[in-house]
C-alpha cells in the first residue's frame, strides 16, 4: 500500500473486524458457561468438551471447505443471473474483501502483505459457524453420542448455514434478487436454520430419560446452576456486540454507487450495502434487548431463565431489520418474538413430545422465523440490497423487501436449510446406532462413562 488515506482505511477495515472476532468469541464463551449451567452435574464435563471441540471441527471444515461454499453457490442452481463480474466495488475489490485467496500469486507459508481483509472477514464468518453449531449443541445435551455431535457440527457450521449465507446473505444471492429477501442481523440466515436443524435432530434423538411422566406430561428439568446460565447469556449478549457489528460494512461511499455522480458520502451499511450506522444499531440493539427482557419476564411470570433467554430471543426477532427500524419497532417486535417463542416451546413439547433442553429451538429458530416474516411487513417495498439502488446497478432487478418474500426465506432457512438436513442425518446416525447414547450411561452419568473410559485405558495400558 502506498497511498497513506487508502492504507489508513484498509487498516482501520482490517482491524474493525479484528475486534469483531476477539468479541464474537465471547458468544461462545457465553454458550460453554450457558450449556453447562443447564445440565445435569453428571453431564458437565461432556456438556462442556462437546461444545469445546466443535471449535476445532467447524474451524478446519470452514477453513477446506466451508468459505468455498459461501462464494461458489450464491446464486443457487442457476436461478438469477451473477453480478459477481460486474461489481466493482466492496467484496470483489481486491483493496478491500475480495472473492479470491491470493494463493497463486503468494507463497502458502508466508504472510501476504497485500491482503489485509481476507483473513479478518474469514474469521467472522467463521465465528457465526460456530454460533450455528452452538445452538444445535445446547437443544441436544444429556443424551448425544460426541461422535454424533461432531458430524452435526460440521454439517450445520460448515455446510448449511453456509449455504444459506450464500443464497440470502451475499450481494449476489439469488434470495434477495427473486424474494426480496432482508436479514442484516441474521434472524434467519444463522437462527432460523440452526434452529430447525435442532428441531430436525430432536425429534429423531428423544426426550431424556425422565422428561415425560408415563401419561405424557412434562417434567421440567431446570438449570442446575442459575449464576452459569445468567452469566453465560450476559456473555452472548455481550458478544452479541460484535456479532453486530460484523454484520456490518465499516466504510462505504454511498455517493457514485447510489447514482450520486461527483459527491462523496461515507458511512457503515449493512451487508447488503444498504446504508446504516453503528449509532443506529445501537439503539435498536438495547431496545430489542429491553424488550425480550420484558417480555421474557413478564410472559414467564418471573422465571429467571426464560427472562434471560428473552433477552436473546428479543434480539434475534428483531435482527432481520434492525439496520432499518426505530428503537420502538425493535422493542415492541422483539416483545412479540418473545412471547411466540415461549408459547411455541411449551406448544411444540407438548404436543409432539420434543425435549429441547435450553430451549434453543424457541429463543433461535422461532423466534428467527416470526422476525423475517415481521420484517417482510414492517420493511414491505424498502429496497431489499444497496445493489438494486444507483446508476451502477440499473438492471440488476433486486426485488424489494415484502412479505410473500420474506414468509418463503423463513421456510427455506427453517424448513429446507434447517430441519430436513438435520433430521436426515440425525435418521442415519440413529440407523448406524451412532446418535444417541445408552440407556445405562445416561442414567449413571456421561462424565462417569468417561471416567470409567478412562480407568479401562490405564488398566490395559498399564
């Protein structure tokens, strides 16, 4: 880099999503100390290695395959024409993100100096995999074999959601084209989906032992640890910062690319370039999160854990549009989301007899769906993508944001992204006898079947 106001911004880009990493880490942070506070003590320690490995699984997966997926699918099999080759600006400006490794002109062990994005935005999205695989991960505790657990993390972080991403959260995806699809925070594109991959694997997996009373009715197994659960969920809520923010373009001149020949007008956008502000989110951020809490509270009738799982729930309802709500559309919409989720957890589990631990069905998945189909509404003919907007991008026919769009993004994010993938899967991992435990090792305790693991090692060793 030579010239110093390009270097700067490039730096300053590098290191906006640097912070945005080091922060989103602290969701999964929240998700350890969360899952953990929920199970049972005999269950901690694989609650807790179960959630520590998918880093690593999601990581390599990512790293061979996953962000390939993101860039090559975008427009689905072929249903809209690619503006890949067209844009000129943003992602595919070898200045700033760029669809491309630099492998061929680098060589693969060294750092190379001429790109400063790629890895950063590699990164966050690579985190939002892990936050899809941490979602599975809590609706399944107590009763998952590790094995099991590492395909679905894989599977969910590193394919799925991924295709998703690429089909309803890229500037070229063929979502946003022909629906009108909008979802800046991702109430669909990681919630929604990672939601109904759990539905998915649930209801293949089973209740746990004890969850249903002969006749069928619930038994509720509370947290076994209210300060993990509350300090865990105060973590998300504080990665949820980050997660935010890199959701978000730090620096984008609006002026020639929205048809504004000779002027020059810098501000944030959301991924799809539509035009917002860090102060904007901010606001709305605080208001969707005051009102899960609320509503958390008050539908709950005071349960600490519902109140704070409110709190997130109210987030994701309103994250589809919260780069273009008022403080007030975000509270009162998260308020709503919240309540719909809490009835539809105790609805779904009594009625189809589905154990969802954490409730991670309801907080992410129908909360994510009931916020696209909201937004589809509240935001009905806003322009669905900065790309259908300006001079530079007269032709390209994004549709705008309405509710036909939006109802058809939830079912393809929940239904055929989320739940036929993970029920499928979990269908044959049950049929090879690999998906869930047995009967004895639940009952006793899977920290004690890894203990007992462990002995029998040392004795054959020793």
């Amino acid at each position: 880099m030579t010239d110093g106001l390009g270097a700067l911004m490039t730096i300053f880009t590098e290191f906006y999503y640097w912070i945005t990493v080091v922060l989103m880490f602290l969701i999964h942070v929240g998700f350890c100390m969360y899952e953990v506070g929920a199970s049972r003590y005999k269950h901690h320690q694989h609650t807790l290695m179960k959630n520590t490995m998918l880093i690593p699984l999601v990581t390599v997966t990512w790293f061979f395959f996953g962000w390939w997926i993101y860039w090559a699918f975008p427009t689905g099999p072929g249903l809209a024409p690619s503006i890949m080759n067209e844009s000129a600006a943003l992602i595919t400006d070898e200045s700033l993100f760029s669809a491309k490794w630099y492998v061929a002109t680098s060589n693969l062990m060294a750092v190379n100096l001429g790109d400063h994005i790629s890895g950063v935005f590699w990164a966050a999205f690579l985190l939002f995999s892990w936050t899809a695989a941490s979602i599975v991960s809590g609706a399944i505790i107590e009763r998952i074999t590790t094995f099991a657990f590492g395909i679905l993390a894989i599977a969910i972080g590193s394919v799925f959601w991924t295709i998703d991403a690429a089909w309803g959260w890229h500037f070229d995806g063929w979502m946003l084209k022909l629906l009108g699809y909008h979802d800046a925070y991702a109430s669909g594109v990681i919630h929604a989906v990672a939601g109904g991959f759990a539905l998915g694997v649930l209801a293949v997996l089973g209740a746990r032992i004890g969850k249903f009373s002969s006749s069928g009715e619930p038994r509720n197994i509370g947290p076994r640890n209210p300060w993990f659960v509350a300090i865990g969920l105060f973590l998300i809520y504080t990665g949820f910062w980050g997660f935010y923010a890199a959701c978000n373009i730090p620096i984008f001149d609006l002026g020639p690319e929205y048809g504004m020949e000779g002027v020059t007008f810098y501000t944030a956008t959301s991924i799809y370039v539509t035009p917002t502000t860090l102060s904007g989110i901010t606001f709305n951020f605080l208001m969707s999160l005051s009102g899960g809490l609320l509503a958390g509270y008050w539908v709950s009738k005071g349960d600490p854990f519902w109140t704070y799982s409110g709190g997130l729930a109210g987030i994701i309802t309103a994250s589809a549009g919260n780069d273009l709500y008022h403080p007030l559309q975000a509270m009162m919409i998260a308020a709503f989301g919240t309540w719909c989720a809490y009835k539809l957890h105790y609805w779904v589990e009594r009625r189809f007899k589905i154990d969802d631990a954490v409730g991670a069905v309801a907080v992410h998945g129908y909360a994510g769906v009931v916020g696209l189909v909201i937004c589809g509404f509240v935001l009905w003919g806003y322009p669905s993508s900065g790309y259908s907007v300006g001079s530079m991008w007269v032709g390209t026919d994004y549709a705008p944001i309405n509710p036909l769009g939006m109802i058809i993004g939830a079912i393809i994010m929940f239904g055929v992204l989320g739940f036929l993938p993970g029920y499928i899967i979990a269908k044959i991992l049950h049929g090879a006898g690999k998906l869930r435990i047995p009967r004895e090792v639940e009952l006793a305790g899977l920290d004690y079947n890894i203990l007992e693991q462990a002995r029998k090692d040392e004795r054959a060793t020793s």
